[in-house]
C-alpha cells in the first residue's frame, strides 16, 4: 500500500493538477495527499482539481506547526510524515509539486527498486549547469568537510525533496526530533542525514530527464533558502558518520536542451553584491578572512577571487560562526555565497556543461581530501 505526498504552497495549479492526476492514475497508489503551506485560495484551488482526479483518492490538507524553525516546507513534510506513521502505509513517496515533468516513470522507478528489497529511494537527476547552487555551494561542500568518504558529499540531490520511504524509515523519521523540528528549508538536509545515518538499504534511482521546474530570475528569490540550508548542514557537525553503502543506477546520457539551460538572471544577480550594505555588516565582513576583498563590494560588484579553494576557508567560517535569525549574519552569508556562484558562473560554467559539472565534482573531492586541513567540522 503506498501513499504519494506532494507538499506545497503557490504553485502552477495546472503543474499541481497534472502531478496530482498522474500519481492518483498510478496503479500501485492507494492514496495521494497534497499537504498546503497556507489555507489560502491555492489551497482551495488545489481542492477544487483533486475532486476531478480519477484513480485514487487525492486528500488535500494543511500542514500542521510541528517545528521549532520558520513555519516552511518541513512542517509539511512532518504533518505528513506522522500521519503517515500512524496510519502504517507500507510506502510512502515524496515529490516536489512544481516538477513539470513528473509522470508514472518516477513512481515505477522508486517502487521497483523497493521491490528489490532498498528501503529507501532517493531520485537523482541532472540540473543545468547554474543551477542547485545551494546544493554545489553549500550543502555537498559542508557535507565534504563535515562527513568525508561518506555517501553523504556524493548524493547527487541531498535537497532534493524526490524519494520512497518504506513504513520502516517512515516511523524512525517521524520519531527523530532533529527531523520534526526543522520545520524550514533545512528539511531536505535533516532528511538526508537521517535517511542515511539508518544504515537501511539506500538506492539512487536515476531520472534521466531530468527533474524539470521553474528556474529563477535574480537569486535573492532563494535568498531563505540559502540561509537555512546552510544553517541545517551546519548543525550535522559533529552528528556520528553514517557507514551506509551507496548504490545508485548507472548515469545516463544529459538532454542536450538541459546543457543549455541558464538557470538564473546574471545581471540582476550582480546588482545584489552592493546593495543593502549596512555599518553593522561592514563592521561584521571585516572579521571574516580575505575581508578586505569581501569589502570590495561595497563600491562595486568584486567575487573573482572566491575559487574553490578560498570558498572552502569561507564556509569553513560560516560553518563556525553563522547566526540564523540574525539579519547580518544573514545578510553577509547571502552575499558570500552569491560571491562563489557568480565566480564559478563566469568562468567555469562558460566551459560548457561538460566541464562545467567536472569542476563542480572536482570541487568536492578537493574538500573531501581536505578535510584535515578544515579540522573535524
Ligand atoms: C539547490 O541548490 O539544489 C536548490 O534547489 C536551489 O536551486
């Protein structure tokens, strides 16, 4: 018996709708629940195209307050996820509502390797060269340095909200208080850990397609997103390191339109490095290595100098000292990290997608082996 959960807020309904249509059409779903970040009229819309699904019933709910951070994404996950729980499905699959490209392959995909005997199905696919920068910049780096020669650093999507969870883990996740509480974008993160740290059969299932979505214009649209993704990935440190074997479907050959895709709008971007500065960040950015080039940017847009390897001293730092909740601490971070996006995006994503995903890789053996230098975070 399994159940398919989509959490959502504002959202394409005619994305949602399809989604909805095609899990609920799926023969081995017995169950569809869209769980709403609001009560609002998305949340009444997305009701009103559940009612006219065919195939199993689609319930549509809000998420219940279960955490201790930003009421977000992981409260919808946990309302679920307890529910769930109690009422004991044997599978449960879990989808972003903004896939464009969703259909009954991911769902056959996730449950055929389940039936293989993997508890837990985590989707992998490619994403265009500019985008999943939380993902290259933050969270795989920071899993690098705190977790290396785990599988923790090489999971293709450690924030991607695609996976199969079997009633086992379901229960241990619905149990685990550093998952209930993260009721913010840090979900992903905390999920991942947990999800690997269980030590249960774990699977990568390839989409080769791709997991397609609406990109973004400037990058202050994931500006939340970047803050508490770092600030989940920072408080794994010193979280035991998991030994889980990692097992995944061959890789497959990338879609020639994705390699072209430019995943966000380089200019407005810019514009974001000198704006907002205010005393208590300069006085803050002067106590942060390379913090005379960091202050650069006051003036004028200035990021070539963060390579990897610079990055790598910078988010060792954040690791140490960020503050979330503190709106200059999370004002600098935002800032940092659009500093190494925009000195990766001018000059290795020019390479091509190719190359540019072999540097992105490169990156994060290169803080893997070092992590002795960073010391034990
Ligand atoms: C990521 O980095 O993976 C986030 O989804 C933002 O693109």
């Amino acid at each position: 018996m399994s159940l398919v959960v989509f959490p959502f807020k504002e959202e394409d309904l005619a994305v949602v709708g399809s989604n909805l249509a095609n899990a609920a059409g799926h023969s081995r779903i017995e169950e569809v629940w869209a769980v709403s970040a609001g009560d609002g009229d998305t949340m009444e819309a997305v009701e009103r195209i559940a009612s006219e699904v065919s195939g199993a019933p689609v319930r549509v709910f809000p998420q219940e307050r279960m955490g201790r951070f930003r009421p977000g994404k992981g409260d919808g996950l946990n309302t679920a996820l307890r529910l769930a729980a109690e009422v004991g499905f044997d599978r449960v699959h879990i989808y972003d509502a903004d896939i464009t490209n969703f259909g009954p392959d991911w769902i056959d995909g996730a449950e055929e390797t389940a039936d293989r005997g993997y508890y837990i199905v985590r989707h992998r696919f490619p994403r265009a060269a500019t985008d999943a920068m939380i993902t290259w910049m933050v969270t795989r780096p920071a899993l690098a340095i705190s977790f290396p020669g785990t599988i923790l650093p090489r999971l293709g999507q450690p924030l991607g909200g695609e996976m199969l969870l079997t009633g086992e883990a379901v229960r241990r996740l619905a149990a685990d208080p550093r998952v209930v509480e993260r009721s913010d974008w840090g979900i992903d993160t905390m999920l991942t850990y947990a999800t690997v740290a269980m030590g249960l059969p774990f699977w990568e299932h390839h989409i080769a397609d791709g997991k397609r979505h609406a990109l973004y214009g400037s990058l202050d649209e994931i500006r939340v997103m970047v803050v508490e993704c770092l600030d989940a990935v920072r408080s794994l440190r010193g979280l035991p390191a998991p030994t889980t074997t990692l097992r995944s479907d061959p890789p497959a050959p990338i879609p020639e339109d994705l390699k072209r895709t430019v995943a966000y709008d380089l200019e407005r971007t810019t514009a974001l490095l000198t704006t907002g500065w205010t005393a208590a960040e300069a006085e803050l950015a002067a106590t942060l290595p390379m913090a005379d080039l960091v202050m650069r940017n006051r003036e004028r847009p200035f990021y070539e100098f963060l390579d990897a390897e610079t990055w790598g001293v910078m988010l060792g730092d954040l690791l140490d000292r960020f503050v979330l909740g503190d709106p200059v601490w999370e004002s600098l971070a935002f800032r940092l990290w659009l500093m190494r996006v925009l000195a990766y995006t001018t000059d290795q994503a020019r390479l091509g997608y190719d190359a540019a995903i072999a540097y992105l890789e490169s990156t994060i053996r290169y803080y893997e082996a070092g992590a002795d230098h960073h010391g034990s975070r």
